[in-house]
C-alpha cells in the first residue's frame, strides 16, 4: 500500500510552529508564509514570522514568531491560491 505521509502540526504558544510533511515553500515575509504540503496548501498568517528551520528532504519546517492564523486548501497549488510573490528558491539566489 502506496500511502502518503502523515502531516504533524505543532504550534506552541502561538510562537512556534513546527510542520512535517512540507514539499515547497511559496511566498514568504514576516506577515505571511504560503507552502504546499503533502496534504495541500497551507496558509499561515501573523506578525514577526521567520522561518528558523527548511529542509525540503525532511519535509520540515520551523517558523517563530506570533502565529495569528492557518488556512488550509485541498490540493497542491500554491499558484492557485497565492501567486504574488517569488517562490524560495529565486528569492535565495536573487
């Protein structure tokens, strides 16, 4: 049986958040991360957000800072629900 890997979410304090399962991060600022998971796309919205921990092999990811909403929408299209920004990548080797 083919299954996909579970997500874990855990938010602590509304400070830090810590994801698994994360395939790509899309648009990112201290306002407002979007990524694709292996379950959809997430949304995150606050204040002061940094992503502390990437590693797309692991599928983790670490964001500190206050934590003020999460959104999430089936399928994996991070285009289809936020395209204003660059994706990490073009915006590391900028």
């Amino acid at each position: 049986m083919d299954e996909k890997p579970k997500n874990r979410l855990e938010l602590i304090d509304r400070r830090l958040l810590m994801l698994d399962g994360v395939e790509q991060v899309g648009t990112f600022d201290e306002n407002e991360i979007s990524l694709a998971t292996n379950k959809g796309f997430l949304l995150l919205k606050g204040e002061g957000m940094h992503i502390t921990e990437l590693n797309l092999e692991q599928g983790k990811l670490a964001v500190q800072g206050h934590i003020i909403s999460m959104h999430f929408i089936e399928g994996k299209s991070i285009k289809g629900a936020r395209d204003r920004g660059k994706n990490i990548i073009n915006r590391i080797f900028k």
